[in-house]
C-alpha cells in the first residue's frame, strides 16, 4: 500500500489549541501549507492583524506566527475552501461541560464537535485524514467515524486519527518544540495505520521518532484525560496537605520539597496553591466522573469527583482565612486582588481561582479591585456576570473595579490577595504598597509567591497558603 503524504493541512478551530499547534506545525514544516479556519471573523482579523495583536498571549508565539504568516501559515474564514484542499483536517474546537440536559455538569458538549465532522462531510470530495485534536469522551472518534461515513461522497474515504494535546498554557510553544511525546491513536487497520504514519511524518521533521508514540484510537482518548486528571489529582494532594500544614505550623514547602525528592514521586506539581484552574483539569477530571458512571462504576466516578470537590475546598477554605483574619468581616472593606488569570503568562481566566475568590468576596459585600497585566477587562467582566448571575453587571460594577496597574489595584485597600503567580507581583514596590494602604495592611499570598519575612519586616501582616503560626513547645501535647 503506498504511503500518504501530507501536502495541505487544515485546522477547523483557530483557539488556545489549534492556533499555536498549527503555527508551530507551519514553523517545522515549511514544505506544508497550513490553514487555520475559524467562524469568528474578529478572532481570524486578530490572527492576521498587521501589528499581531494576536488573540492569544502564549510567549514566544508572536515570533512564530510572524516567521510563518504569508509564508505557509495563514488564518481564514473559508472553512469550507480549507477542508476541500487539505489532505489531513484537525479538529480543534471547544469541548465545554455540558450545562444543561443529560450529564450537566459533568459530561462534555460535544456540539462544536458534531458541526465540524458534519461540514466535512458535506465539503469533502476527496479522501481525507481527520484528526481528533479537542479533548473528547473516550469513544468519541467512532461517533464522528459514523458521521463521516453516513455522509461522505462516492469515493470518497476518511481515516479518523486521535492526536490529543498535552500542552500546558504559558509554556505551550516550548512544550510544541520540544514535547515529551506526541501521541497517535488510530485504528488497527490498514488503512488506520497508514494515516497514523503519515501524521506521524509530519511530527517527524521536528520531534525524534522515539517520541511519537501510536497507540489504539480509544487508549489516546483515554490518556488525555487520565493525564489531566493524575496531574490534577497531585496538586489536589498537595493542597489538602497545606489545610493541615496551617492547623499544625508545618510549612507545605518543606514537605512539598522532602516528598519531591522521592525519585518515585518527583517534584512537579507539588506546588500548593488557592487552586488549580484552566480550561482542562476541572473539564477533563469531571468527564472522567461522567464516563466512570456510565459505564456501572460509581466507586472509580466517586474518587476522580473528590479531586474537583478537594479544590473547590481550597479556595473556599483561603476565602474564609481572608475573612477571619479581617477580624471576622469584609464588608465594605477593599481588597486588591492582583492576578486574574488561571495562571501566570497567559491571558486565559477558564476555571480560574480569581474568579471564585471574587465571587465570594462580593457576597461578603466587599469592595474588590482588580488587576491583570494580560486579562482584557471585557473578558473579566464577562467572567463575573456569568459566576454571578442574580447580579446585573451594573450591580457587580459597584462592588467591583479593574486598575490598570497593581500599585493602583492597592491603593487605600485593607488587604492585597495574591490569586495568580505573575512575577511582577514578586517584584513589586512592597514598601510604597504599604504607605498607601490602610492600617494594618494584610497580604495573602495564594501562590507561594511572595518572600513572607521581607514583607513582615515593612509591617505587612502576612498570610501564605500552606503556612500556620509554629505551635510553641508548651502547647504541644
């Protein structure tokens, strides 16, 4: 059977996934023409503007979509144009939890997905390569294989290949250049493995073959979401250890560091924090409930449900140690919160903590300011009224406001919160912060971020996750 080459490739969703994936595909590929489509016109005109203002902030994809944009890299509305040219399609569209009808709450929404396998179908005259690039249910690619086959052309073949993506936002063009593995799952059939190769190919002119790892179309669904989850469930473990380091005057650096150093553990993702966030461990953690139910087993669906519960314990646990330590309210009390975003170097609030903290903060009836280097202050007022909604947006403004820099965002405040480990924050002006607060002035650091004995030393009062007062020798029993 002669090998497929891949000469055109098209990218059907133009978002955190398939925008820097295909930019960096265009990058090490220059002989592959390369088209990202999407149906928001404003997205696209972002992608293309001419002083790339891109809708994305992910550092270092500026300089790659600048050496590839024109060249073999291009952003377009013709959904339908792309699909028809291209010999291999991913599939890169929002996977969102349901939030109504069967498995609200838990299961994915797998709407997005459903369009764009039907408009393949419909478009495509020729045989094609369609990749499964959105994280999905398990078993999803043989629901778009149906699809495609109850409405393909004469003649017309698609092979349906899983290729999920494991990139960690802020760092996603580095994870892109240099990935751990890229892993491919087909069916094991002739012509199943001949398209795996041929995707394979393509990864290929940048990443050892020993990387690439082609496994069954189920087992790569599977491993997207049990990665996300046993990651999850690692800061989960470690946040759950600082609630006791708090009541015990234990410090969860110590032990997150001591328990790294287990070469059987390591020390990734021990790092305690007011919370994880982002668009996939809560989504991918509570599709994994969804489908362990489905499939009989309530026991497996009840342990992956405790990891979600244990963080949204977290940031309920840190707004309650802000509240007690405010002498026991907040109301009308202002507090700076810096940091919006799940994370830090990246513009994305899905899932973000920040949001849950200002959520509760308004029902405490506090006054709330805001500030983000990256998040555009349309998406942080969207993210309010939608976590919020018996509140009009009018309502949520009076309670809440956006400063343009953290100096300001602590002006006249009572308290600073610490919600995203932007470094900018560590780099502050903590001595001009202080001058300009009220009295006493409290930091609470929710990322492990700031140096606590310098602050003490201004006259901040200080509170980090994962640190309680050292217990003194008499009161231990």
């Amino acid at each position: 059977m002669s090998s497929l080459k891949v000469s055109k490739i098209c990218c059907i969703g133009a978002g955190y996934v398939g925008g820097p994936t295909c930019s960096v595909i265009a990058l090490k590929c220059p002989h592959i023409k390369v088209t990202i489509v999407d149906l928001n016109q404003a997205r696209i005109d972002a992608w293309n503007s001419s002083d790339y203002n891109l809708p994305i902030y992910e550092p270092g994809l500026e300089q790659v979509v600048r050496e590839t944009r024109g060249r073999n890299l291009f952003f377009s509305t013709d959904v339908d144009g792309a699909i028809q040219e291209a010999d291999l399609i991913f599939v890169s569209v929002n996977t969102p939890t349901k939030k109504s009808g069967i498995g609200a709450g838990y299961a994915a929404d797998l709407n997005y997905v459903e369009k764009a396998t039907r408009r393949i179908a419909r478009t495509a005259t020729t045989s094609k390569i369609v990749v499964e690039k959105s994280t999905v249910p398990c078993r999803t690619a043989e629901s778009m294989r149906t699809i495609l086959e109850a409405n393909s052309k004469p003649n017309t073949h698609f092979s349906i290949l899983s290729n999920p993506e494991f990139l960690a936002e802020g760092t996603a063009v580095a994870d892109l250049l240099n990935p751990d593995r890229v892993l491919i799952g087909s069916l094991q059939s002739p012509l199943g493995k001949q398209a795996c190769e041929a995707l394979c190919e393509v990864y290929a002119n940048w990443v050892p073959r020993e990387r690439i790892l082609t496994v069954g179309l189920w087992s790569s669904e599977l491993s997207k979401l049990a990665a996300n989850a046993m990651l999850a469930q690692r800061i989960s473990s470690i946040n759950a250890l600082s609630a006791i380091c708090e009541a015990t005057g234990a410090n969860i650096d110590e032990v997150a560091h001591a328990v790294g150093k287990d070469s059987r553990i390591g020390p990734q993702f021990l790092r305690a924090s007011v919370g994880f966030g982002g668009s996939c461990f809560q989504k991918d953690i509570l599709n994994l409930v969804y489908l362990s139910e489905s499939l009989h087993l309530p026991e497996v669906g009840a342990y992956w449900r405790q990891v979600v519960e244990m963080n949204e314990y977290q940031k309920r646990r840190f707004t309650r140690r802000v509240v007690d330590a405010l002498f026991k309210t907040i109301t009308g009390k202002r507090i700076a919160i810096l940091g919006f975003a799940f994370k830090a170097d990246t513009g994305d609030t899905r899932e973000s903590a920040a949001i849950t903290l200002v959520k509760h903060f308004m029902e405490e009836r506090a006054l709330i300011t805001i500030y983000d280097p990256q998040v555009e202050h349309e998406q942080i007022w969207m993210d309010l009224t939608e976590v919020s909604p018996m509140y009009s947006l009018h309502q949520i403004k009076k309670q809440v406001s956006i400063a343009t820099s953290a100096l300001d965002a602590c002006m006249d405040a009572e308290a600073v919160v610490i919600a995203t480990e932007w470094k900018e924050f560590a780099l502050l002006d903590w001595e001009s912060v202080y001058e300009n607060m009220s009295k006493p002035a409290f930091v609470f650091d929710g990322r492990l971020l700031l140096d606590q004995a310098k602050l003490t030393q201004i006259g901040f009062k200080v509170s980090t996750i994962g640190r309680g007062a050292e217990i003194p020798e008499g009161l231990m029993i």
